[in-house]
C-alpha cells in the first residue's frame, strides 16, 4: 500500500497509474473490512473530487467514489454477482445509478480504472450488456464532450440525407474552444478534415454558414459596442427588407462573428428600424436550410436555453418519441446550462420537464433521463 504522499503524487502526475488501478482494486475489494483499505479509498475519493467542476447551471455533479469499481464490474458483469442478489432487474439500474451522478470527467477515470481492471474497455463492455437507446445513451455519458459532438457530426452526414439542425445546434452553441477541439477529435477518429465533409453533404449559402461558425472566431466578450449594434441593424435591415433580393453574406457575416450579448442588441435596434423582428425578416427573406440555420442562430443567441427546451418539446410532441434528441441534448448539456432548460421548459410548456419525460419512455430509459434532468 503506497503512502498518502506518493498517491497524492500519482494522482497529480499520472506516473504509475496501472500499477495504482491495481491497488485500487484490491482496496475496493477489502470493501471496507480493514483500516488499510478504507483508508485508501478514502484518499482516492478525495483525490477524484478534487478533479471535478461544479456549475451552478449544471445537474451533474462530482460524486464519491468508494465501492464504485466493484459496483460497475458487477453491473456488467451480472454473473459475478452473488447468487443471492436479482442481478437481471438491478444491473441497468447500477449501471446508469454509476454514470448520470459522475461529472465527465470523472467518467474518463471510471473508463481507464474498469480497462485496468477487467482487461476490456468499457465501450464494449456496456455495448454487451445494453442495447438500443440505453447502450446509446451509456455511450454518450462516457464520451468527452468533443467525442460525442464528433460522433453526432459523423452520424448527421453519414448516410442518405444529412441532419442539418444537428450541424447547426453544436455549432451555434459551443464555445471557440469546443469548436476547435471537435475539428481536431474528428480529424483523429475519422480521418478527415470536418471541413471537407461539410463542402460534401451540403451546398450553396448553408455551406457558407456552417464554415463560418467552424472557423470558431466569434467574439466571445460580454461587452457590448452600441455604436457596432447600431451599424449592425442597418447593415442587416439593407441587406434584406430594403433591398430587392438578400445579401446573405452580410446576414452570415454578422449572425456568426457577433457575441450573443451583442447579438441581442442588434434585434432590439434592427426593431427599432423595421416594422418586424428580425426572424420574422429572415422567414420572409431566406428559404430552406438556410432560413432555419440563421433562425436557431438567432434563437441561440437571445436566450440557449429556450432553445433547448423547445427542441426537447418537439423530440415529445405528438406520436412518437425522438430519444436521440433527448439523448443529445440531456447529456451534451447536462454540465452546462441543463437546470435552466428544466426552468425555460416548465414556463414555456407549463409542464416540467421531469413529467414531460415520464409521459414519454419507461422503465431504466426513463429514470435515466430523469436523474440526469434532476429533482423538479
């Protein structure tokens, strides 16, 4: 058994992480039946915690971490369980009871100790024991935001047609930063330039747009330049009502370059001037992919998280259920702005978002969702 100085250490530099995986597992092991070993899950909860980010927007956050590898090896594992215990009814329930109350990256951790420890990643291992929308949504938990964002990227334009409001929800609300890192994620699992994938599956001004917003150079101050606002509206009101025609350009230029504050005061100055708003000028003025790609822009900038909350209405509006919407948008903004959504939801819809879900799916699906939404 290491010291506390010399795991303190490990933790801090990573040296000696495989032999300190197998150390934990022993210690997990002992499940608390020697001083020894309680005291050194002790230290390795304190070290993962100290590794976590709390938001106050977010509905996921840092949990402890005693028993947890012997739990997860367990729940997809059911046969190593004792026989006593119900392991078909209570396995899924673990599994998802493990991932929605860890921070993301916490669950890195969780990957790289179950690899050590049980000799396979954890990708296959929840792929085995899951199927359907549950294995979907146990991959997105484990994912880096920058792998799930690429994967959805090369979901939504692989195959026929191309899931263009995909393209532009990531784009629109992720930061310089995410951005970046997304192009280089997807250059490293897929090969290619997302670039050049985007000039492939789409055309015309739609392309344009969405290279705009992967050049991932908006301004992201909160400060706000009025004389810019001012000369933003009559830019944009020129180059749409009062001309014959639309210069799209100018309308790209400014919706993907702008900070969202001080896109939300050029739509109070472009009403100032116009006798409409400025959506309303770009359903009159755009049509097709276009028209929606600016739209949600706007959408994003004046308020992101009304604009999760309605795209989770329309996944449970009517027949049927989209669970890849609910997946996408529950688990990329769980440590975001989730809890917002929830609020933005139940005054947009007078119905919290808590009993939308349960409306909608059932059985482990459902309290999955609803322990990544949080208390109502």
């Amino acid at each position: 058994m290491p010291c506390r100085d010399e795991t303190r250490q490990q933790v801090r530099t990573g040296e000696g992480f495989c032999r300190w995986v197998k150390e934990l597992k022993q210690a997990t092991e002992m499940g608390g039946d020697t001083a020894e070993g309680v005291k050194y899950c002790d230290e390795h909860v304190r070290s993962l915690n100290r590794g976590g980010k709390t938001v106050c927007s977010s509905t996921v956050f840092p949990a402890k971490y005693h028993g947890l590898l012997q739990e997860i090896l367990h729940s997809c594992h059911p046969s190593e369980r004792p026989r006593q215990e119900h392991r078909h009814k209570v396995e899924k329930d673990v599994i998802f009871a493990i991932l929605v109350k860890r921070s993301n990256e916490q669950r890195q951790k969780i990957k790289a100790v179950y690899e050590a420890s049980a000799g396979q990643s954890l990708d296959k291992a929840l792929q085995s024991a899951l199927h359907s929308h549950l294995e979907d949504l146990s991959l997105a938990l484990i994912s880096t935001p920058a792998h799930f964002d690429a994967y959805l990227f090369r979901k939504a334009t692989k195959g026929l047609g191309t899931g263009e409001h995909i393209l532009v929800e990531i784009l629109a609300t992720r930061t310089n930063q995410e951005i970046r890192d997304i192009k280089r994620v997807y250059k490293e699992v897929y090969k290619t330039e997302l670039e050049e994938v985007i000039k492939s599956e789409t055309s015309g001004d739609f392309t344009t747009a969405l290279l705009a917003m992967l050049k991932a150079n908006k301004d992201e101050s909160t400060e706000v330049d009025n004389d810019l606002t001012k000369r933003d509206a009559e830019i944009l009101f020129e180059a749409g009502e009062k001309t014959k025609g639309t210069n799209v350009s100018s309308f790209i230029d400014i919706l993907t370059t702008r900070s969202a504050p001080q896109l939300c005061k050029t739509f109070q100055q472009y009403a100032a001037i116009s006798d409409i708003t400025l959506p309303k000028a770009l359903q009159l003025e755009l049509k097709g992919d276009i028209e929606d790609c600016l739209i949600d822009i706007v959408k994003c900038s004046w308020n992101t998280s009304a604009f999760f909350a309605e795209k989770l209405h329309h996944a449970m509006k009517g027949l049927g259920t989209n669970e890849d919407t609910l997946i996408r948008v529950l688990v990329s903004r769980s440590e975001v702005d989730l809890k917002k959504i929830v609020q933005e939801y139940k005054a947009m819809y007078g119905l919290s978002l808590q009993e939308a879900i349960r409306r909608d799916t059932k059985e482990h699906f459902e309290r999955a969702l609803l322990a990544l939404c949080g208390p109502e």
